[in-house]
C-alpha cells in the first residue's frame, strides 16, 4: 500500500483543522443571533412574541399613570378671557388630535408623558395644543377631565358640542367638519387645524403627536439639542428641511431591493479585503520558509479556494439572516432619514412650512393618507427629512384599539424598548 506523502497527510489535517474552527465559529455566532437579534424585523430570528414585548413604553407609561393620578393637584392651564393675552409664545407648539376609539384609550398616557419629566422653564417652552375631534366632545372620554386642563394650554372642540360646557371648560371652538365620507380627510383636517393654531401662535416649530404614543423621559432635551443641529446641517447643504422625525418604524428599514447594488459591492469589498488578508499572511509565510514555498504553494492555495467558495458564503448568509439594523444598525443622532421612516406619529415642522402645509392638506383627492400627503410634500419642494436616532417616542397604539382582536400593526420601533434599564 502507497503511503501518502507527508505534504498531502499536512493537507488534510489542516484542511479539517480550518473546516473545524470555521464551522464552529459559524455556530456559535449562529446562536449568539439567535439569542440577540430577536428585535430586528430583518431578521431570520425575528421573534414576534418577544420584539413586541413593552419593557421601556411600560415603564412610560406607569409613570403618565402616576402623573395623571396627581394631576387633581395642579392647577389649570386653560387660560380664558383677558388672562390669554398675557401669554408668551413658546417656540415648540405641540398640537395632538385625540378621537375617542372604539377599544382603549392611550390619550390620557400621551399627554402626561409629554410633561411628567420636564422642569418648570422647559414646560414654558412648550404649548400644548389638543383638539378633540368628535363632532361632540362630550363623547370623548378627556372632555372636562382635570386632568387634561393641568396639561393643555388649549383645548379645540367642534361647534356642534354644548355651548354652555363649552364655555363652562374654558375650551375653543371650530367650525364641525362636514362628515367626510373617508377617514383620512378628517385626520388631514385636523393636522390642518392643529397647524394653523400653533402658526398663529407664533411658534418656531410645530410638533405634531398622535394620541397613542409615548415619549421617551428626555425626548424634549433630545429635540432641543437637534433642532439646531438640522439647521446647522441643512445651511451646510444649502437645503432646507421639513421635517424631523422623534418616532420611525424599523419595519420596513430591512434588506430592501432598492439597495441590492450597495449590498453587492460591500460583499465585493468583503471578498477582496479577505483575499488580500490571505494573500498577505501567505507571502508571510513563504518568506519565513523560503525552502518550503513550493510545497505549500498549492495547499495554501486549496485552503484559500476553501474559504472563499464554501466559508464566506456561509458567512455573508449569517450576516443577511442578522438582519439590516444588526448589521449595519443607525447611527446615534439628527440622521437623514429619506425613506422607509414611517409615519405621522411626530413630526417636527418649521413654521415657515405650516402655510403651505395646511393648504396640502386641504386639497384634494382626499383618499391620500395624512403622512402621505406630508411626504410628496417634501419630495415636491425637494425638502429634506430628518430622524432623531434612536426614536423619542414608541406607538403604543401599535396593537390596534380599534381593530377586531387587537391585530398587531407594523408600526413599532423596537429598538425603544431596549433604552429600558431596571
């Protein structure tokens, strides 16, 4: 019997000794994803049950609960008859449509978690604004609550509502919108009516918040920070912006097919800074044994065919079943955020868009969503758009209240709960 040749006998061993260490570095990272990643949507490991799990939005929210229950001692904000004119504008106006909904209601966690952390002077900066938008307010459950008073700085209700309670709370009217035979014009009417109040406040900036949402404890001290910072940033670019995210869903911000050219060129360089690794160590080698340089040339090279062909595939493949935010997870901060942000929880607006705003959205065709509207607005004035990274604000409505089952929505940040530190 033919003995193998000590050099083939060397290749198999170091064959199996490299196969061996790849593949169990493959599975260990593989179930270290496996145990890590359960939060990013992209992912292979993506679990349902545990992303959507409420950590920091319900330690929020026992907070606003907190808020809300001593809210009977603080004195009303409603300001009514001559006292209105002694008030100064605050350069953050927040407008917040509230509808009363068929199953909870998360309203009342809203707005206490706008103000529960804020000191004294940063609550000035601020003015509240909330229209209760039901044909007659006194349907919804925050009419008249103390509560609601302590909070808002104004609170809007249509004419068809009670004069006398009306007058009684202290609130303002609008003309009732004609009843809209879809949704979204009456949600694109109440922006619109949000928008101008606080234009006509005089107000820097319009923040515009729905009502199932909940903010992060420094979401304000966060916003005051990026505000000049987009500026600053837009004025280097010589664009102006129009809006700047505080909630974006990580939903859609997977391996999209828009960016497969981007993805095929980092594997490309990957492939290259890999094979110029190998490259390297083996002219290493050869030069530290110049005898044996022959012999090994072509078991270096098999080795090197081996990883390229069989382990960086393999590799690349864990990497895409990471998922996105994994891999290449958003940098902290004012971040452009052009697509895939996602939606109108809030919004940050210059004032010197609100004009051409509130005429978008009283145009028709009405069958166009609210956030929709708000973004062919931008993309028509080539206006940018702005995220603060990572989210100030979770949907909490994300399980629908007012859907049959209380289905989950995809409009989820999942990276919010993880800011939650015991």
């Amino acid at each position: 019997m033919t003995k193998s040749s000590p050099s083939l006998s060397r290749f198999i061993v170091d064959f199996r000794v490299v196969n061996f260490v790849l593949g169990l570095v493959w599975l260990i990272t593989f179930r270290y994803l496996q145990q890590t990643t359960y939060y990013d949507p992209s992912s292979f490991f993506f679990r349902w049950d545990a992303a959507y799990q409420p950590l920091y939005s319900a330690v929020r929210e026992q907070e606003a609960d907190t808020f809300l229950a001593s809210s009977q001692s603080h004195k009303s904000r409603l300001l009514k008859g001559p006292e209105k004119s002694t008030v100064h504008a605050a350069p953050y106006c927040i407008g917040i449509p509230t509808l009363q909904r068929e199953r909870a209601q998360f309203f009342a966690k809203t707005a206490a978690s706008l103000v529960d952390t804020l000191t004294a002077e940063e609550r000035d900066s601020l003015y509240i604004v909330v229209l209760l938008s039901d044909n007659d307010a006194t349907a919804n459950s925050a009419f008249g609550q103390h509560w609601l008073h302590a909070i808002a700085d104004t609170v809007v209700v249509h004419e068809d509502t009670p004069k006398d309670l009306v007058a009684e709370n202290g609130y303002q009217t609008i003309p009732r919108h004609h009843e809209f035979a879809a949704r979204d014009e009456r949600v694109r009417r109440d922006y619109s009516v949000l928008s101008e109040m606080c234009r006509q406040n005089d107000a820097e900036y319009f923040i515009l918040v729905e009502d199932d949402v909940i903010a992060a404890r420094d979401w304000f001290q966060r916003l005051q920070d990026a505000t000049p910072q987009v500026n600053e940033r837009a004025v280097a670019k010589h664009r102006d912006w129009l809006y700047l995210r505080l909630f974006y869903t990580e939903t859609y911000m997977g391996w999209n097919s828009e960016e497969w050219p981007i993805y095929i060129r980092n594997i490309f360089l990957l492939y290259a800074a890999v094979l110029g690794a190998m490259l390297a160590i083996r002219q290493v080698f050869h030069m530290a044994q110049p005898s044996a340089k022959e012999r090994t040339s072509k078991i270096s090279k098999l080795l090197m065919a081996n990883i390229l062909v069989v382990w960086m595939p393999l590799f690349i493949g864990l990497g895409f079943m990471a998922g996105r935010l994994t891999v290449s997870p958003l940098p902290f901060g004012v971040q452009e955020m052009p697509r895939y942000g996602c939606c109108s929880q809030s919004l940050v607006i210059p004032s010197r868009h609100l004009t051409t705003l509130e005429e978008k959205l009283k145009q028709a065709p009405y069958d166009l969503p609210a956030d929709s509207t708000i973004e062919r607005l931008a993309d028509s004035l080539e206006l940018d758009k702005w995220a603060l990274v990572p989210s100030a604000f979770q949907h909490i409505g994300a399980r629908g209240s007012s859907a049959t089952g209380g289905a989950l929505k995809s409009t989820w940040n999942f990276s919010f709960e993880r800011l939650y530190s015991a």
